[in-house]
C-alpha cells in the first residue's frame, strides 16, 4: 500500500556552489568513479521507490550526446509550493542541497538514496538537467543549466493518468576529467540491483550502439549466486534465508565451490557496502561459529585441536547478504556509504542466521561434511602456507635472496618510497635498455625471466618456491596476504613494462593475477600501473618529422595522409634504444600509464576464475562468446 507522500514530506536542511567547489566530498572522485556516481545519485532513488512498494519498472537510457536518463513508474515527485522555500516542491528537490523525502519517516521507511542530496548532488555537477514528474495527474517539467541554475520553473504541460519519475541530464566537462559513461559498469550495477528485488524489471537502453537490454530475476540473490558461481564446482546447491528482526529485513544466499578464493558481497538498502560493515562482519562471526559447533559435535575436530579461523571456514564460499534498514536507525561511513555501522543490522543478521544455518547443517549432514572437510584442507593449507611465508622472511636478507636480487634488480638511487618507481621487465635486452633508459634517481628495474607462473592455479607451496615470484615480493616490502602490510611498501609506482604483442600481455595477466590474488591492497590502493609503450614510428619522409603511434587505426589514417613515409614496427621493447623508451614509456613528463583498478568485485572474481582458471571448457565459452578472430593474411 502507498505511504502518504506530500509536499510537506520534503524536508530542507541547506546551497549547490559547494558541491561544485568540493565534489569529492559528494562523489568521492571526479574520474570515472565519481562520473558513474551521478548515475546512482539518481538511480539509486528510482530504486528507493522499488523498496516501498510503488515502482517496479526502472528504464536507463544512454544518448548519443554523452547524456543518460532515468525514468521510473513510482509516485513521482510532489508538485506544490514547499513552505521553506517558497518554491516548487520538484525544484526544491532538485536545486537545493539536502532536501528530499527521506528526512521524513513517514514518505520512505527504508532508503537507498543519499538522504535526499543525491538529486541535487548530480544537478550540481551537470551541464544542464531535464527532470518530468507525473504526480497527482498532472505532468510538470523543470529544467536546470550551468551546475543547477533554473532555467525554466516547474510548469505544467500536461494531463496523465500514470505516476513517475524521468530526469535526463549531461555531465558537466568542467568538472569531470572525462564524461564518457562505460557501458559495462553500468550493466553490472543494473543486473546487481534486478538480483536484489524479484519482479524488479530494468531496461538498459544503449543509443550509441543501439542496443537494449532487460534484467529481471526471479528468485532474487539465489540468482546471484548461481552468477557468481557459474563455470565454477559447487559442493551444493544455493542455501537461502530471510527474515526479519528489529525492524530490519535480512536476506542472505551462500553455497560453497571447490575454489580456494571466497566471495562475499554486501548490500544495505540496495546499495553495495564495497567495505562491508556490521551486517558483513555478522554474516562471517555467525558462519564461524555454526561450523565450529558442528565439526565438534560431529567429531571432526579432535577433542585437543582448536576451532578453524574464520578465513579456513570462508575458503570457496560464495554469499550474498542484504539488509534492508529503517532510516532512522541507518548509519554508514562517509557519504559515499561504502561500509554500513548500523550495530542493529548485526544483531538482526546473527538472529536470522545462527538457527536456520545450524538446521540445514543437520538436515544437509552429507554437504554440511563436505564443507567442514574443506575446512579442514584449508587449515592445512594455511599451515603449510606459514611456513612457506616464514621461509620467504627467512630468506628475505639471506645470501641467496641477496644473490638473486643482485642480478634481476636494479634499485633507484632514492630512500625515498614516496617517489620511487619500480619497472617490472620481462627479458634481459628489454631489461637492459630500460636500465639505461630510466631515471636512476627514482626508477627501478626488476628483470623476469619468461612468464611468471599461473597464481591462479598454482598450490601456495608451488607458488612461494617460484624465484620470480618471491623476488617480486622481496622487492615489493610488503609481504602477501594474510600478513601483506602497505606501510612496508617500498615504491609508490608499481609498472608492469612488457612488449606490445599476445607473449607480452599474457605476461600482464600472469602478473596481474597474481597481485590480485595475494597483493590485492596493491591494486585497490592505486599502487599498480600499466606501461604503454608504442606500436609505431611513424616518418614523415618529405619533412623528416617522426611521431610515436599507439593505435592501429592513427596509423592507417597517417599512411593515407602521406605518400612518402617509412614505418617502424616496434615488436618488443628490446628494438627501441634507450632514448626513445625513455620518450615514450619511462618519462613521467611524456610516458602513458593505465592505472589498475576494481572497479566490480564480483565481475573481477568471476573473469580471474574464467579466464586463468582450471575450468578450460568454461574459458572456451567466453572467449568464443567474446572474442572475434580475423585472418590476418586476408
């Protein structure tokens, strides 16, 4: 049933000049995380609609001029005078800074949208905005410009019989450093939210390449797991609770694989907790626990041994937990809520939880083994895997470890780890050009010898007596998870440098992989970079002029351009002499790096397992369903 929603239900707080004075106080960022966050601003509350129970159908469009809108069939936005400030309840909505509707308990119970400055937030840092509102039977319209000047006051320009909501916009140039959306980022927060709610229907509309797409799940966060999971060996199928305690709706959905690797994601109100927070941290105490409890009542820890850590216990789970909290009590941290600290959502997870997972265990006895036998494998992985890690400590300032050191590092004059850059090369004729090429006073080089093993696959014990692995880690300072400590890091710039052909970027992957599987504070913290090095030299022969090309496409059009020009294929770093990689790879002043960075979880876990995986026949799917091969002889 609808709650009464009024226009005294919007409750003004606040101005936007700050907004656009200080917008990573808003949007965290203004790269493409902040971009992508004025999406949510406004999509995240076409879903708080969804949670009340007076919207089922979101449709997102992306235009070709760059801008996106969002249109829901919710209640709309209340179209009268607001008493506070004397202007359209639609305007107030949108012009000014914490207003909205979730200040008042009695137009949203529960919340996903930033306690109304999401509207005005996006407004602010946008070229201009079109927001339509059908509410009451009538149509109004409202237009903004220049970070939320009123261009045109709220007007009605129409008669309806239907209710909702439609706001367009295009972000501000100004503002951000680039205002081209990514598609695919968009799609997987659209398919993680259509999970989160059964009979929940969002439309992707893509203009640009004239596509459409529709998410709706049937069965919720069951759904998500089968997701997540898919291509992977699972010990049993999905385990689903739900329930409510305290006010506080819970819905949890976990099954465990045969995989090494854990995935737990979060969700408060429908928006990702990406550092989880009290309903995260119950979830793993509560699945501790009841394990625990069962491995001993069914003998399977001896009566001396002590209880499995928790991160035995998680090995090759898969779960998702949301909660759903009245926003009242509803607490997260910072704006950009990515952790929640609502104390009540622990409480009301652990109430939920405890005796519907200890019931299943004993009803489940043949899998519930099965999971406790994993445990089992796990503590005596992990064991195995501290003495590897106490070994490589060992060895860290040992003889052997200096040895090897001698001869594949190459370390900057500076003390400084602030400033200091370390290249990982592959071969010694790469190797030694980029030893003359670089800055000695901040740059380093780490020369490896072929491609680097599979983290993905390889046994711990395997990975940890690999010499190019271990003396990644030794120059690195930090260790690897569990006992990986940022404060040891010895180089601010950690840059993969390898030849710009298939032998060079398996070698990033093989690297990439395994930083994300036992460094991964490395690339969240922004810590991992990509060298870029060209494909071409381009002459100019009439004018004895040269330029670098990076793409196949610029030097086409430059062949076409020119009648008399030579061309030099750069097929390994090793063919460029000094100079010229230092010009176009190593100088901070002129080089390009791509920043590594994870932008999905869920999305970056299942690629990893896809592509690097044991599962050859699940990498075949993706690769036919995702690459095109060309003859090149043709």
């Amino acid at each position: 049933m609808s709650i009464n929603y009024k226009d005294d239900n919007i409750k003004v707080l606040s101005g936007l000049e700050h907004v656009r004075k200080r917008p990573g106080m808003y949007i965290g960022s203004t790269d493409s995380y902040g971009l992508h966050h004025l999406i949510w601003e406004i999509f995240d509350n076409s879903v708080d609609e969804i949670i009340s129970g007076n919207a089922d159908l979101i449709t997102l469009t992306l235009k070709k001029d760059g801008s996106v809108t969002i249109q829901d069939n919710g209640r709309g936005i209340p179209t009268g005078i607001n008493k506070t400030t004397k202007i359209s309840t639609l305007d107030t909505v949108f012009t000014v800074l914490n207003a909205g509707g979730k200040f008042d308990n009695n137009a949203y119970k529960t919340s996903g949208g930033l306690h109304g400055v999401g509207a005005s937030v996006t407004n602010a840092l946008s070229e201009w905005m079109n927001v339509t509102s059908k509410y009451d039977g009538q149509i109004c319209e409202s237009k903004y410009a220049n970070g939320g000047e009123i261009i045109q006051p709220m007007k009605v320009i129409g008669k309806t019989n239907t209710t909702g909501l439609c706001v367009a916009f295009l972000p501000d140039s100004k503002i951000f450093k680039n205002i081209n959306f990514n598609p695919s980022i968009i799609e997987e927060r659209i398919r993680e939210t259509s999970f989160l709610y059964k009979g929940l229907r969002i439309i992707l509309k893509n203009e640009i390449d004239d596509s459409e797409k529709i998410f709706e799940s049937k069965t919720g966060i069951i759904e998500y797991i089968s997701f997540i999971n898919e291509g992977k060996i699972c010990i049993h199928d999905p385990i689903y609770f739900c329930g409510k305690s305290s006010g506080i709706d819970v819905e949890i959905a976990l099954q465990y694989t045969n995989d090494s690797n854990e995935t737990i994601v979060s969700f408060a109100n429908s928006v990702k907790t990406k550092e989880g927070g009290s309903h995260e941290a119950a979830f793993k105490s509560c699945l501790t626990e009841v394990i625990n409890t069962c491995a001993r009542k069914w003998g399977m820890i001896k009566e001396k041994e002590k209880n499995f850590d928790g991160e035995d216990i998680r090995e090759g789970v898969s779960a998702v937990i949301s909660v759903r909290v009245p926003e009242k009590i509803i607490q997260y941290e910072g704006q950009t809520k990515n952790k929640l600290f609502t104390q009540e959502a622990k409480t009301a997870v652990n109430d939920i939880m405890y005796d519907k997972l200890n019931f299943w265990m004993v009803e489940n006895k043949k899998y519930g083994e099965k999971i406790i036998q994993k445990a089992l494998l796990s503590r005596d992985a992990r064991i195995a895997a501290k003495k590897a890690r106490e070994d490589i400590k060992a060895l860290k300032n040992s003889s052997k470890t200096s040895s090897i050191k001698s001869t594949k590092l190459t370390p900057p004059q500076s003390k400084d780890h602030s400033i200091n850059e370390l290249f990982l090369v592959e071969g010694s004729s790469a190797g030694g050009t980029a030893k003359l090429a670089r800055n000695k006073v901040n740059q380093g080089i780490l020369m490896l010898r072929g491609k680097v093993i599979n983290a993905e696959k390889a046994k711990i014990k395997d990975l940890l007596s690999n010499e190019e692995i271990i003396t990644i880690i030794s120059c690195c300072g930090t260790g690897i998870v569990p006992e990986f400590d940022i404060n040891n890091l010895k180089y601010d710039k950690i840059i993969i440098m390898t030849d710009a052909d298939v032998d060079g970027s398996h070698i990033q992957i093989l690297l990439l992989t395994f930083f994300y599987r036992f460094m991964t504070p490395l690339i969240t913290s922004g810590h991992i970079y990509i060298a870029l090095p060209p494909l071409y030299k381009f002459t100019n022969n009439m004018s004895k002029k040269s330029q670098y090309v990076w793409e196949e496409s610029e030097i086409i059009a430059l062949k076409a351009k020119y009648q008399n020009f030579s061309v030099q294929r750069y097929k390994g770093l090793g063919e460029m002499n000094a100079e010229q990689l230092r010009e176009t790879t190593m100088s901070s002043e002129t080089r390009q790096l791509i920043q590594v960075s994870i932008e999905d979880a869920v999305l970056a876990e299942r690629r990893v397992s896809e592509l690097m995986g044991d599962n050859a026949s699940v990498r075949k799917i993706w690769i036919d369903n995702n690459v095109e091969f060309t003859n090149e002889s043709e």
